[in-house]
C-alpha cells in the first residue's frame, strides 16, 4: 500500500482549480469533435464540475490525444470546414439582403455591419423619442456623443452608414449664446413674444425625453395656468394610479385593513390631462398633471409618448439648458417677476407646492 499520490491527483486537491487548464465537451465540439471522438479517445474525463453535469479534460492530454496517430484528424478538421462553409454561406445571404434593402450603401460598409454581429437600424427605430440616432442627429438637437461612444449598431445616412448612439451617451453641446441671445433669436423669427415662448416651449419640452432638466416641468407647468384663458379644449389623457407598497394592493393588511391606503390599495392616483391652446391662432398642446380649467368629454391621446418630428426649419436647436434659461426670461417679459424657482437641490415638488398654495 502506498500513501504517494500521483501528480495529477495532487494537483486535483492540494493546488487551486485552474480552469483554463481544462476543456469542456462544449469547448471540444467548438473544435470539431464529435461525442463519438470524446468517448473513444479521452474516455474518462479528468475531473467533473456541477455535480458531475459538466466533464474537464486536460488539455495538454487532449492536445497529446489530438497528436496521436490513431485519432482522426481528417473528420474533425472537415466537420469545421462544414461549419466554417455553412457561416459564410449565411453571412454572404445577410449580405445581399442588406445589400437589395440599402441599395445606395457601398458593399464593404455592409460586409463590415454583418461580420461585426451589428444591425441597421430603421428609420422609425430612430429619434428622440426611441433615444436612438446619428452622432448628426443629436447635435441638431444640441447633444453630441461622449467619448468613449456606446454605439450598437448603424443608420443610413446619406448613403452611408452612421454609427448610432443612445441617449445615453449624450452631453450638451458648447453652445456660445446667452440666454438672452436665444430669446431675442426666438422673438426675432416668430415676430411675437407669445409665439416665441410657445415655441420655445414646445422644443424643450420635447427634449425632456432625451436627458430631463431638472427646473423644466416647473416653468411649464407656471406658463400653462398662467394661459388657461387662451385654452381652447382640456381633456383627460389617463389616469395613473400607484399601487400601495404596504399591502401590495389588496387594501387588507394583516387582519386590519391597511392605514397606509386606508383599505383602498390604491397609495396615490393622478391624472395626466391634455391642454390644448389657442396662441394668436396657432394651436399648442402640452400634457400635464396640472388640471386644466375645463374638461371635454372626448378622451386626450394616451400614448407612451408625445410630440412629432422635427422640421427641418426648426433645427438645429440650441442645448436644452439653454432653452429651459430662455423659457425664463420670455415668462419675465410676458407676465412679470417673479417665475417659480425650482429649488434643486432639495425636491423639484417642495417648492412646487408653496407656489401653488400661494395662488
Ligand atoms: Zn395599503
């Protein structure tokens, strides 16, 4: 009887697994082998992992085992050559199917799109509203990507292909204009303060999709009660309930009914209403939570978003922070000191509720 152990076991239980050391079934069918070869030449594996689901073979004995003159290289070296076949055969196929949906993109451009595993994205794919576009796109709306970019796949741009980034990777662009410069080239376009702020209003409030400025919801709800003579049609466009988290919703709490909901289940609800507004005969809309002076029957637009494209004759905007300075100072010349300060440091909603309490 010997108490010596044999390297190998040695290795097993006294030094630290080393998975690299090892191949498993799936690692050794990426190279061509088959179950039959497993079985045949490296029968027993050398050590099993997740309760012996899973088999380790050494791989400087499979590399010997590969070597030998009795193993088969020749299947194994053509059962790659099969997969490598069938691989170039589906890409050439992505290929040309790229190829007849983007006829004007050069072939090489497309080759590289489908030898990276990336796609090209659809035009509806892509926008503020889906937070995914073109480097072009974003500065036109006053964002550019950071470096490092996070890009997942490419858009047609002009006959080429762009790579697109999320919303994510976005900051504001430099942008050398006062406030006051963007008011003033605002006012200057349309002609009239009201329009100008409508306008305004209208891009900013579409950029909160994008990266959400802190003071802008404040400002927009001040401009909508402070217009509600000008409004032309209010109208509910869903209601929001927040279940509550103490009884999970089901009013009951132990053999009590729940304080925190007062045995409704429902912790809050609240409405998020459509504002539609007369503004020196151009039309505005804008949703709010804030309720409007009066309340249609027919039933606003519930979407999981709001607000169209971009014309061509509106871009490029200014940085949204830019934008949200400018609705200020129009608020200022139109209605007078002094417009409501989100406090941001604390919550947006503390100071929110002071002003209206005021009113
Ligand atoms: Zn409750």
């Amino acid at each position: 009887m010997s108490y010596l152990i044999s390297t190998e076991e040695e290795c097993h239980t006294t030094q630290q697994f080393d998975r690299s050391l090892y191949f498993n079934k799936t690692q050794l069918k990426a190279q061509g082998w088959k179950d039959c070869h497993i079985s045949e030449f490296l029968s027993q594996p050398d050590r099993t992992r997740r309760n012996g689901r899973e088999c380790l073979y050494i791989r400087s004995r499979v590399q010997t085992v590969f070597n030998s003159d009795t193993f088969p290289r020749a299947e194994v070296e053509s059962v790659l050559q099969r997969r490598e076949s069938r691989r170039n055969r589906k890409q050439l196929a992505e290929i040309e199917l790229l190829t007849q949906a983007h006829p004007t993109v050069p072939r090489n451009q497309i080759e590289k799109v489908v030898s990276e595993k990336k796609r090209i994205y659809r035009d509806q794919e892509l926008g503020y509203n889906t937070g995914v576009a073109t480097a072009t796109y974003w500065r036109q709306l006053g964002y550019q990507p950071n470096q490092p970019v996070w890009w997942y796949g490419y858009a047609v741009e002009e006959s080429n292909l762009a790579p697109v980034y999320s919303k994510s990777a976005l900051q504001e662009v430099d942008d050398e204009r006062s406030p006051d410069d963007v008011w003033a080239d605002y006012y200057n376009r349309h002609g009239s303060r009201e329009i100008a702020l409508a306008e305004i209003l209208r891009f900013s409030n579409r950029l909160q999709k994008v990266i959400r400025h802190p003071g802008f919801y404040l400002l927009k709800d001040y401009w909508i009660t402070l217009n509600q003579e000008y409004l032309r049609e209010g109208r509910i466009s869903r209601q929001e309930r927040k279940e509550c988290w103490s009884c999970n919703g089901t009013g009951q709490f132990r053999y009590d009914s729940c304080r925190k909901c007062d045995g409704t289940g429902v912790y809050s609800k609240r409405k998020l209403y459509e504002h539609r507004f007369d503004i020196q005969g151009r039309e505005y809309c804008f949703h709010s939570y804030r309720e409007p002076q009066n309340i249609t029957d027919t039933p606003g637009a519930d979407l999981g978003f709001y607000g169209g494209a971009f014309q061509a004759s509106e871009l490029p905007l200014p940085p949204q922070s830019l934008l949200v300075r400018a609705v200020r100072i129009g608020l200022v010349e139109i209605f007078g000191g002094p417009v409501p300060e989100a406090d941001v440091r604390r919550n947006e909603r503390w100071r929110y509720s002071i002003f209206w309490s005021e009113e």
